[in-house]
DNA sequence: ACTGATTTGTTCTGTCGTTGAACTTATGCC
DNA sequence: GGCATAAGTTCAACGACAGAACAAATCAGT
C-alpha cells in the first residue's frame, strides 16, 4: 500500500527522455558489439512513434547528451540511418572516496570515461571530521578545475564513505573504520567554497562499488542478458569488509541506506570477537586483520598474504580456506534471502579470488536452498581499486540518465 | 543502467488514478482515524487540479472502484464535500493457500473484507499433484460461485505454495514440505473448468503472508507513518520457516521470486543437520519438528509446546529461548543486509511471541550493526493462521489497486 | 429570514505531449 | 536513370492535465 506519486505531463516526457538516453547507454557501452541506435531503430526498440523519438533525440542532442556519429555501418537499401551515442563533451560527474587511510576524486563523463582523477594516498584523519572533509574537499576541487578546464560540466558530485551512511539526510552515522559517528557530511561540504554550487550526495563506498560493478564497460555479459538486468552482491573488503547489492539492475540501498553490512552477518554464534562488539561476524574470520593474524602475518599488508599464498605457505592457504567459508556461508544468507543472480568478489578480496572462491563455492552449493536449481556463479570484480570512487560519479550520473530534463534548459 | 520502460499517455492516467485510489484507500482502512476524504482534499494531498481530480473520482465512481459515502463529519463554513471510500460492491479477488496439509480459499472485496471463505482441514495430497491442484481448484471454484452469487465480480486468483515459486513462469520449482518438485502450477490450474477466465498468479506463502500483514487493518501505525512506508521481514513457522521481506511499503521479491528463504540461513556451520541436506540453518533449531523434538515433544503439535511453556516446563523453556537465539542469529542477518525496519513474528511463532522475543530481541541488540542507533522493534503478527490466503487475494487486490484502468471500461 | 463569506465541486479553455499518417530525403539495386 | 526501401520530418488530431471562472451548498451574523 505504498502510495503512488501522482504524474504530470511534464512526468511523460521526462520518462520518455529517459527510455531513449537508456537505450542509447546500453548500447554505447557494449563498444564494438551493437552497432551505433539510430531514431527509427529506437522507435522500433521502445514502441514509440518514429517523430516522437525524432522530437526527443533533438531536445537531448541540443543539450549535448547525445551526439551523432557519421555514417554507421550500412546493411541494405534505404536512406542510411544517423547513429547516435553518449556524448562525452559536456555532462561529467564528481566523484569522492574517502578511505580510512587515502583520499581518491575523478570526474567521469557522461559515458563513463574518468576525465580527470587525482589521489592523495595517505590523508592525515588527525583532526577533526570538518577538517578531514575540508582537503577531500579541496581534492576535489582540483579535479573539477581540471575537468571545467576541458569544457566539462559537473552537475554533481557523490562522496563514498565507509559505514553506516544516510542516504536522506546526507549525514555518516556511525563508521567504526574511521572513528567518526554521527557527522553532518553534505552540510560540513556544502560550506567549502570549491563546491558552491555543485549538488552533493553521500553514500555507502560498497553500495557505490557495486554500482560502479553494474557501470563498468568490460563486464562479460550472463546470461540475465548483460548490464540490464544484473543482480548480485559484491563484496568489497577493505579494512572491515561491505557489500552492496544490485536487484534488477537497481542499488538496493534499504530503509535508510543502511544494507549490505555482509561483514557483521553471524558466520558462528561462538565465533571470535569482532570489533562491533557481537561475535563471530564475518569480518573477524576473513577481514583484512583477521585474516593477516591468522595467516601469521599480523601487521602486514594484503599484498604479503597474496604472496605467502603464491608461496604455497600453510598457515596463509589454511587462513584462506578458512575466510573463504566463512564468506561462503555469509553470502549464503544473503542469497537465500535476497534471491540475486551471482556473487561477485571485489576489493582486497579479488585479488585473492584464487583461494577464496573454491570454499566458497563449496560453501553456497550447500547452504544456499535453490543452488540445487540454480548454481549460484562466483565472478571477480572487473573494477580495480577505484571501485568506489568510481561507483560515486555513477551515481550521479545514473540520475542523469534517470531524469534529464532538468539538463535540457528551459 | 535498468532500461527505462517508455510511457505512453494513457500510462498518465493510470497512474493517476492509482494516486486517487491508493489515498482513498490508506483512508479507507484507517477506519475510525481519517475522516473519509473530499474530492478538494485528494486535490490539495496529490498536488494535482480539482478539475482533474473530479474527472478521475467520477470514473473510479462509474467503475464502481469507489464509493460515495453521503454527508462526511462537518467541520466548518463552506459547501460541505462528499466522503469517498473504496467499495466493496463489485471488484474482489480469490486467493487460495495450499499448505503442507490443508487447504483454503477466500474471496476479498476491494476494501479487504472477507466475502467467502471456505477450509478444507486435510487435504489428501498422496495424488499426483495435478489432482491436489484440481482438488484446490473445486475448492476455489465453490467460494467463486459464493462471490459471484453476492454480485461480486472476481477479478483475478493467486494461489499460495511452499516452496521455491517462479512467479514468473507460475511454477513451482521446488517444494521439500509437498514433495514437489518443477511443477507448472499455472497451466495445470488453468485447465480446470471452474476457474476459466480468471487471471491467475502464484507465489510463496510467506512473501504472501507478509503482504497480507501490510494489508491488514488492524495493524498499529508504526514511527515511520503507518503501513504507507512500511519495512519488515515477517517470519513465518509453520512445518518449515519462511520470510516475506517488505521494504518501502512493497514486497521484496528477488530475481525469480526466490527470495526471504529464512529458514536456510546460517545459525551455526557446525550445527544440526537440516533437511535441506547442509548443517546449522534456522529451521534445524526452530522448525516446528526440531522445536518439539528438543522440547521433548517429539510428535506433539504446536499447541502442546505452548501450554508446557505455559507450565513453565523446563525442556520447552529451554527449547524456546534456543530456538529464540537461532532466530535472532538469522534475522540480525537479514536485518543487517536488507535494513529494515522492524521484525514481524508471524505463523506459529506468533503463539510461542512471549518466549520467543526476548532471546530474540538480545541477540539482535548484539549482532545488527545498526541497533547501537536505531533499535529493531519485534512485533506480533496481527494476521492470524490464514495471513497466506489474505495476502493472495491481497496480491490481486494489489494489482487492482496500482492498475485500475482496465476495470473501467472502454 | 436574509446576506455575505467560505468551501466544494463542475465546466471550459489552453497547453503539452504523443500518435499516426503523409511527405521528404538519401541510398542501393536493377 | 528509375524504382524500391528505409530514415527522418512535418502536421493535424487526440488525450490528459492545469488553471480560472462559475455554480452549489452550507455557516455565521444581523
């Protein structure tokens, strides 16, 4: 019983603008694979009559969302057809990660590409919240000169933290990682003068990895029939270890923004104390300190394990056989009961994909009640390190795609 | 990048006439609360002309989707305004619940009453299971005639199974508590005589169960606004453990509708061995048959573990505040993945509440991440032993509610 | 009882956006 | 060079909402 907004005329076309910049992104980023839409191919394609296509693909190549590419491949008779893209010259994104221990900013444009990126790799969490916020803040004040400098036009920018983000009010609740709780972020950043101006959003940096996941350009395309439909949960374990999920090609992002807390889900009842206080969360069995401990290698670095394991050393493949069942049966209660296609590994964890994902395979064949319809594929994130960062311009560019008008003048 | 579905212009009137009555109808059910609403008041609530408002009042009166209720509470000067509230005099839905052992059908009008009801105590399901469908077919086609004889016009069915169903394709895939296993539930119904012409659905109980508690009048208006917005995971024991997950005031229904299996979360990996063939899930601790078995009821029914509770019999406390602690081992997992708001203890464990929630309530305070800032409410279901069939018709009813346009004549 | 204020509901014109068909343009094929 | 074919444009018509003017029904005060 959710109540339906009501719908102005203004909404119609709204929507429609959307349908088509849709279409034309899904094929923009299959690259070689489809050839470039024409009007009269996405008339076909959304059902719409061939001059109300025409009317909107004008209103968003005036706004210079859309480009036309020369002469598209040619296949029979007829008057050739006009292919249309993305156009990368003049909507860009903002994005900000701000980790626990380094600061990444990019602006991407409207098709993806990273235009400008700086990255300070480790930032001084000494002071104070407002402070910190205040150089991630000037970081990315240099990237969007950098970007304005080529004629870009950043309609808004999107920080990912780590913990417990709210997503309304645009405040950090609670983030163990960092120390901080109960931070007012977009309004500590709306103050700094190097983004008057600019729309700001917050969010989780796992929720926004996924989305960069969903956004990422080399992503083999399953079965579901590529970006469109995915669903999954990524994993992404940095210092504590997050996910988000993708339901239907959409962020999950629950009641407040607060989903995807993959590393406190139980793993064992009687399990090893976690840093939240409870015991036998997934994070004290395969995150990154908990992992190190037990591979021997308190102190070290996810690189060392990497190579321990290369090395065939004991306690590292026996530590990482461990995690990679404890993640197997987490992620088993996260398949059992969100119903998503595959799992994906990210962050830290993709590069220990090799060990990790035997176990956890073993692990999601058993507990995971519809595996013995479905097997439920274990794939490795195809964004880097940057996932995050990444995932923040996507957003906001996603809500370009998602309603453009308000880009269109008057 | 979820490909955006064109609109059309009658898609404008839909929804708009969605908007009315998804208004009316959170009116309708506050009962004594709201006073029925004016045509002026939906204007002034939906932001949408009066003139407008009017003529979409008088199609929803024409279909008779609404009705007007004469001289609405007076409050001041002015020309006083006509009551709407939905009505119940013409469009209804069936809903059937084919359990693990009995079987029920009802019909509900518009307005959620029940217009027919009739229960079939055992139903014999040693036959293939076309002949149980057909068996359930003949009892729903004796509470359509009932319907249909008080002039109601039965718009759609939707049948509730156990089980992994594809909501999609109307089949069920996957059914431990039937013994069934890919059966095409759909096209077997639609081949029998009594429900020819009836669109008809399939889902699983306990997602349907969930909608019917979303549904349900009496329930007490929760901090966020009433049922509007509401978020819950309801749990539902009966022979095994089901959930149905709302979020944002809807159901939460995976990629095939496979979601909310509760019952094969994790609670222990090194616990008892469940049916579904791994170790240590839910429902090895507080399934119906391991819940009497550790209470030493072995063979008993629900009702016998509730009275030695009462009697303060020591093995069924302790079974109790096990099986308690196991649920609050896997809720705090869905809670932490899914954020929502509160948890709802329906089915057979509503009866078993008082012993249930407080282990419960503990091992959520100590295992969701959130619950140091916002507390997880365990609630009682206030549907009773028949939430799936309520919730069946419901889901019509539902439909009906978001679409009324195709009810409405030429 | 009458008058004016007030609020509800209706009617009507204007505008916006999509539809569908006719028309123009550009190309390949014979 | 002419014809078939497909892409893109133009235009009248229709459906739906917006806003203002208007009619209806009540209350309050004299």
């Amino acid at each position: 019983m959710a109540t339906v907004e009501r719908a102005r005329q203004s909404d119609l076309r709204e929507r429609n603008l959307a349908a088509v910049l849709a279409l034309v992104a899904d094929r923009t980023a299959g690259a070689g694979g489809d050839p470039a839409p024409s009007r009269a191919g996405l008339a076909a394609a959304t059902g719409m009559a061939r001059g109300t296509v025409s009317a909107l693909v004008d209103a968003l190549l005036a706004g210079r969302l859309l480009e036309e590419v020369p002469p598209p491949p040619r296949t029979g008779a007829g008057r050739p057809a006009h292919g249309l893209r993305l156009s990368g010259r003049r909507v860009a994104a903002l994005g900000v990660e701000l980790g626990a221990s380094h600061a990444v900013a990019c602006v991407r444009d409207l098709t993806g590409a990273v235009r400008a990126r700086e990255a300070v790799p480790t930032i001084d969490r000494t002071g104070p919240p407002a402070q910190v916020l205040a150089a991630s803040a000037e970081l990315a004040g240099r990237v969007l000169a950098d970007a304005r400098a080529q004629g870009l036009d950043v309609v808004g920018g999107a920080w990912a933290l780590p913990g417990l983000v709210d997503t309304g009010a645009g405040t950090l609740r609670l983030a163990p990682n960092l120390g901080w709780r109960d931070v007012d972020v977009l309004a500590l950043l709306g103050e700094h003068p190097a983004l008057q101006g600019l729309p700001l959003a917050v969010d989780n940096e796992a929720a926004l990895a996924a989305l960069a996941e969903l956004w990422h350009p080399g992503e083999p395309d399953d079965a579901a029939g590529g970006r469109r439909g995915a669903s999954f949960v990524l994993v992404t374990g940095e210092v504590g270890i997050g996910s988000g999920v993708v339901l239907g090609g959409r962020p999950l992002r629950g009641e407040r923004g607060w989903s995807g807390e993959l590393g406190h889900v139980t793993v064992d009842p009687s399990g090893p104390r976690c840093g939240c206080g409870a015991s036998g969360c997934l994070e004290a069995y395969a995150g990154q300190e908990a992992l190190l401990a037990r591979a021997g290698l308190a102190g070290g670095a996810a690189d060392d394990l990497r190579r321990a394991a290369e090395g065939e050393d004991p306690a590292a493949l026996a530590a990482l056989d461990d995690a990679g069942a404890a993640l197997g049966t987490a992620l088993a209660a996260a398949v059992n009961l969100l119903d998503v296609d595959a799992v994906v590994l990210g962050g830290s964890c993709a590069p220990l994909a090799p060990w990790l994902a035997p176990p956890l395979q073993r692990e999601l064949a058993a507990r995971v009640l519809r595996a013995r319809l479905l097997e439920v594929p274990v794939r490795v994130s195809a964004t880097g390190a940057d996932a995050a960062v990444m995932g923040a311009a996507a957003l906001v560019l996603q809500g370009v795609l998602d309603a453009p008008a308000p880009l269109l003048g008057a």
